[in-house]
C-alpha cells in the first residue's frame, strides 16, 4: 500500500472514531448537553487524537528504522571479496540499491515477471543488459552477489512495509478504541485536548531548536576534522589565503585573518552608509512625516528589504562598480583598478540594510511614550531639541540593537560580496581595492571540485563556525541591549 | 449660564493673568469646548472640575498650545496673557510654553539622571552661562519641588528610580526650572497615594506665591483644599466659575451643585 494511502486511512479511521465518540457522549448525556463535563467536540477531538497521533509517530519512526535495519542486513550479504579494490562497502550497498530499483522499475514495464526477479541468477541470465533495456540506471556489469543481495533487499523491504502498514493499522484502531471507551460525560475531554495541543506545541518548538543545534553539530564535527589536517594557529592567525586547489599540488595557507579583513571593511563601509540614512529617515517618518505621507513611504522603503541580495549584487556590478571606477578610477583619481571592490560591496550593501535599520528604529522610536515628548515641549523645548535630547537617548538602546542586527546581517551577506567586491583574499587598508569575505570564501572552497576530505574543502567548515560565532555574539549582545531598554518604562 | 467676565473684570482687572474669550475647541469634527471665557487671576490656585470628558483638560492644554501637537485640534477664540493674544501668528508656542510651564497627569521623568531632568529646560533656553548658575538653578528648583533633602545625595541616579510621589514631584520642580510664570496641572496627583498628594498640594500651594497655577482636578476635597477659584465644567461648557468658597457652599446653577454632591458626573 503506498504511503499516502496509509496515512489518509489513518486519517480516516481518526475522523470516524471523532464522529462515532462525539455521538457516544451526546446519546449517554441523553441529548443534554449540559450533563457534559466539555463540549461535544473536544470527546471526539480526544478519540481522534488517541487514535491517529501514536499511529503517525509509529509511522514515522518506523520509516527512519526500516532503511537502517535492511542496510545492515544486506550489507552482511556481500562477502569481502565482493568488494573491489578501488571501491568501498559504502559504494557497493549504493549499487545494490540501485539494482533494487533496477528491479521495481523492470517489473514496472513489464520487461521482467515478479518471479524472474526474484529467483534470476547473475551468471546465467543477461541481467544487465534487460535492466538498460528497461530504463533503469546500471553503472557496470552486475555480479552475482550485488544481484542477491538486491533481491533480498527488495525482499526485505516489501515484508517491511507489510508489517508496518498492519502495525500502523492496528494501532491506529486501538487508540481508536482506547478513547472511544474513555468517552463518558464525566471524562475531562477538554483539558486532555488542551494537553495534546501543548504537547504539539512543544513539539514544534524543540524541532527548531534541535535543527540548530544539529546544525551547529555539523559545523563542529568538520570543524574538529579540518583542525585535524590544519594547525589552527595557523588558521586564526596566518595572514595568508593561498589554497591549493587539487591537481595543482603544494601546501595551502588557510589564514582566516584577510578573510575577516574584508569581512569588517565591507561590513563598517555598509553600517556607515545604512546607519545615518536609515535613522534620520527613521527620525523623519516616526516624528515629522504626515500620516499620509508616512503610510506611503515606510511600505516604499521595506520594499528595498523585500529585494533579493542577488538583484543588489548585479546592482554593484553592473552600475555601482563602472560608477565608481569612472569617478576614482585610473581616468579620474585613479585609485580603483577594476568595478570590484570594498567600496563597491560596502555601499550597495549600505543600501540593502537601510531598510532593517529604519524599519527598527522607527518602531522603537514610536515605542518611546507620547509622555516624554509631552514633557519636553511643555517645558518649552522644540521638536527637534525634544527628538536629539529626549527621544533619541530614550531610543538608543534600541536604536544600537537595530544596528548590530543590520551588523550581523552584513557580516552573514555573500551575493553582493561575490559581485562586488571580488574574490581577492587581502589585507590592505585602500577602500578601492577588490577584497573577499568569509562567506564569498566559503562558497568558493565548496564549489570547487577539491577532495571533500581535503583541507582545502574542510576549512569552509571552520569558517562558517568562525562566522557562525562572530554573528551569534553580536545577537546575543544585541538581544541583552534590547531587554535592558525594555525594562525601561515597564 | 452664569456670565463671569463682566463680573470678575470689575473687581480685579489688575490682576487677571489669563484672559479666555470665546473659546472654542474641535477635534476633527467633535466640538469639544463650546464659548468658553474665562479669567485666570494672578497668585492664586484655579481649579478646573468636572466630569470625565468635559473638556478641562482640553482646555487647560489650549493654554500653553499643548493642542498645536495634535493635527486634528482646532482651536478658535481669543486666549490672552498679560494682555496677549498667545495664538497670534508672531507667538512662537515654544517660547510660551516656556512661560506657561505644564505637569502632567503620570509623573514623566526623562531616562535622564535626576540632575539633567532639571537642567532640561535651563539648559535648552540658555538660563545658566556657568556650571555653577546651573547648580545653583537645579537646586532651588528641587527645593521648590520640595524634593532636595530626598534627592540632593544621589542628583546623577536616574529620575525613573524614584518612587511615584517623587516622581511627580520631580516634574513640577523640572516645571518651576524655566521660571514660568503660569503653571498647568492636569490631574497631578492621580497617580500618587494620599501621603504623595498631601505633599504635592502642600507644594501648590507654596507655589502659589510665585505662579498662577490652574490645577486640573477629579478631586471635589482637593479642588476646595488647594484652590482659591474653581471653574465648573459640563459637556463642554463652563458652567461656573466663581470663588471656591462660594462654589462649594452656595453654588449658582443646579449642575454644579448637583456635581459636588455627587448626583450626576
């Protein structure tokens, strides 16, 4: 049965067992509601609930397990000597698979009865060439033991699902059952309903922490990896980005130190763009714009948050970068040599985060009570004395929140980086000179077509852990920013 | 209605800070105060009373052009002090709240130390040409407020530490800084429990020597406590507006009088 069917049935039997429990209750409460501890609705809910949740969760465990069980059980099918010298185990259980699907899919087209798949021999039979005739994908000859073993793989996998959908079944009908019978109207229905919800709830939430943390988890393992290969000193502190790329040969100078260089000068070029012009427009919409005016402009100015970074990188290259060249290049000043550099990425990158900056600011600056503004005007001050003097250090906690915010989202960019400011790893102080980012280097080290095992690919692990570090901190001190200034006016 | 100018005008002419004629207040399209005159005499405590949404806080912020802050206030009619008419176009409203100093209804402190909160004002009309005139102006000014022996140890603590009674306490003295010559109180002692209140009226009442104070007030014992001239307000109107005394004990319309004995409000 495949799995969408199983899981409608489940769903199905759920919504039965709701409408067969919401009538129980209603026929013992002798059509008077009143007698009923929750309404109608929440004894049904609870039935459904009893019979569909463990079902699904069995479901889904069963899916993780089932692959696991029959890898190992087929992987002990292939004698060593299966094995070829070039390859590996790992490499040879992909084939046994693909062989399984080679199966199903000749099965599928009729080239090959159910029975010839399961009992065909290898050596006897041209299996290799009826799997091609059939569509499916075979890399070389199959042998004799990959042919077994993907027949007990099929084997092994048809049984599995059996048991499972009966399982599933069976337990979708017992829970089913279980709450049918706790159905009476003295039965709390609606608080247990309440507690399946936060459950769910909680649920929920420890999936998007677990999935961070698995994500730091795999930046940590190829880190400690990378780390293995490469000294870290050298890392942290090398000066130097020359990765060798494979096939070329020699030692690489993994030095995170211009990485990070650039990193800083293309993320303070941005916040020295975005910080005055995203606040004074801030000033501008929360204090002195007309409502008319403010209900057109803000949405206008979010929509430069809606822009993706890739729009803003061909933004740099095709328009800022010639700009600017043609202003400070070898015709004019003549200190740029080419489109991309920090300056190019920093000012385009200014403009992309106008919006967060803005956007923040005007909600923290209206967060500031009317009360404040009252009580420096009726002490005489004007509105911009009132904004420099009352408003604005009322906001600054805020306000310097929203900037590191806007910080941790400029150190994290990659697309305007890549487009604008070159792939350069250098240390140098000239704003027009092409410089690189962490994040542009990351990208370039797994792109490449370098050893994954290698150092060369690893350190984009360290890197992102590096950064992943860095954009954390300047959260988190954002964050405790932000809290104090709420415990402000509490 | 009871006609108070013509009636007052006779017998304190010299003395009338604030001279109201006609005033008339809209919010968009709700007439809020319907031709109200009214004369605010010199050194003496006026109270505005009335039910809830009558219109004296609107009035009181007419005042000192606190209303100019909110687009859709309109105001129409004359409002004089000393003799000049505080809407004419040449007034600047930040020059005049600066003379017609205000306090609000919830104690506001600045997120400033208590010693910048007082040198607010000072500071922004150039009071003080040194350090020293500037102390010298926070002090007198936190002894006014009759809040310098609570503070005068800790004057760079924030003023949002304070408790609420200082707190109000506090702004008036921030108020008294600029040297205003009228002071506007809209409900001051709302916020405050029965020891904050007994000692802030005991400050309005100093504060009376210097000031013409006009307190806005939900109070009837403390409008008859700490005022000399209560000034009645009813859907807008002013209804009456007479010596306290005479207000309290021998009222002229039967509104007010059925207000301060508590039958409609």
């Amino acid at each position: 049965m495949p799995l969408l069917w199983l899981i409608l049935l489940v769903l199905a039997i759920a919504a039965g067992v709701f409408i067969f429990a919401r009538a129980r209750v209603l026929a013992q409460s002798g059509q008077d509601r009143r007698t009923l501890h929750s309404l109608p609705n929440y004894y049904g809910s609870n039935a459904a609930m009893k019979s569909a949740i463990p079902a699904l969760l069995v479901l889904v465990i069963w899916l993780i397990a089932q692959p696991l069980y029959v890898n190992t059980s087929v992987s002990g099918m292939i004698p060593d000597t299966a094995i070829a010298e070039s390859s590996s185990r790992s490499l040879v259980l992909a084939e046994v698979r693909r062989t399984a699907e080679g199966l199903d899919l000749a099965i599928a087209t009729g080239n090959m009865t159910e029975d010839e798949a399961r009992n065909m021999r290898a050596d006897i039979s041209d299996v290799t060439q009826r799997l091609s005739d059939a569509g499916a994908i075979v890399t070389s000859q199959v042998t004799q033991p990959v042919l077994r073993a993907a027949q007990q793989f099929r084997v092994l996998n048809a049984t599995g699902y059996q048991i499972m959908t009966a399982v599933v079944l069976l337990i979708a009908i017992a829970g089913g059952l279980w709450g049918v019978r706790e159905t009476r109207p003295e039965f709390r229905a609606r608080n247990v309903v309440e507690q399946g919800i936060c459950v769910l709830l909680i649920a929920a939430a420890s999936i998007a922490i677990l999935t961070t943390l698995g994500i730091v988890l795999s930046l940590v393992f190829n880190t400690i990896e990378f780390f293995r290969l490469y000294p870290a000193s050298e890392f942290f502190f090398g000066t130097s980005w020359a990765p060798s790329f494979s096939g070329r040969g020699g030692a690489s100078d993994l030095g995170i130190l211009p990485l990070l260089w650039g990193t800083f000068y293309i993320s303070i070029v941005a916040l020295i763009v975005a910080v005055p012009i995203g606040l004074f427009s801030a000033i501008y919409l929360s204090e002195y714009a007309s409502p008319k005016v403010r209900a057109f402009a803000k949405p206008m100015l979010e929509v430069l948050a809606g822009i993706p970074t890739i729009v803003y990188g061909l933004f740099a290259l095709l328009t800022v970068g010639p700009l600017l060249v043609s202003v400070f290049g070898d015709d004019g000043l003549g200190w740029m040599q080419a489109g991309t550099a920090v300056m190019t990425a920093g000012l385009v990158m200014g403009i992309m985060l106008i919006p967060f900056v803005s956007s923040l600011s005007d909600d923290i600056i209206n967060a500031v009570p009317q009360a404040m503004r009252d009580g420096s005007y009726g002490l005489g001050a004007t509105q911009s004395e009132t904004i420099r003097q009352v408003v604005l250090p009322a906001a600054l906690p805020g306000i310097v929140g929203a900037i590191l915010l806007a910080a941790s989202r400029a150190i994290g960019e990659t697309m305007i980086v890549v487009l604008g400011a070159g792939a350069a790893a250098r240390l140098s102080l000239n704003p027009f000179d092409a410089m690189t980012t962490v994040t542009a280097k990351i990208v370039s080290q797994l792109t490449g077509d370098s050893d994954f095992a290698s150092p060369e690919a690893l350190v984009a692990f360290a890197l992102g852990m590096t950064l992943f570090v860095i954009t954390l901190g300047l959260n988190i001190f954002a964050l405790y920013i932000v809290r104090k200034y709420r415990e402000q006016y509490e | 209605m009871y006609d108070i100018p013509h009636h007052t005008q006779e017998t304190a002419v010299t003395d009338v800070k604030i001279k109201a004629k006609d005033v008339q207040v809209y919010y968009g399209d709700t007439h809020a105060i319907k031709d109200v005159s009214v004369e605010i005499e010199n050194n003496t405590v006026t109270a505005f009373i009335g039910p809830s949404g009558c219109g004296k806080s609107t009035f009181l912020r007419c005042l000192n052009r606190m209303n100019d802050t909110i687009d859709i206030c309109r105001v129409q009619g004359d409002i004089l002090i000393d003799g000049e008419d505080i809407y004419d176009k040449r007034v600047d409203p930040v020059q005049l709240r600066a003379k017609v100093g205000m306090v609000f209804q919830k104690p506001n402190p600045f997120p400033k130390s208590i010693y910048d909160n007082i040198a607010y004002g000072p500071r922004i009309h150039g009071m003080a040409r040194n350090k020293a005139e500037l102390d010298e102006i926070v002090e007198r000014a936190l002894r006014r407020g009759a809040i310098w022996d609570e503070v005068k140890d800790r004057l760079q603590a924030p003023g949002t530490g304070l408790s609420g009674g200082q707190q109000q306490r506090l702004c008036i003295a921030r108020a008294v800084a600029t040297e205003p010559e009228v002071l506007l109180m809209d409900e001051p002692c709302s916020a405050l429990d029965p020891i904050a209140t007994a000692q802030v009226e005991e400050l309005i009442d100093e504060l009376r020597q210097n000031y013409a104070v006009v307190i806005v007030t939900h109070s009837m014992q403390q409008a008859a406590r700490v005022s000399q001239k209560t000034a009645f307000f009813h859907l807008g109107n002013l209804v009456e507006y007479d010596d306290t005394s005479k207000i309290f004990t021998n009222p002229e319309d039967s509104r007010t009088e059925s207000y301060i004995t508590g039958r409609i409000g």
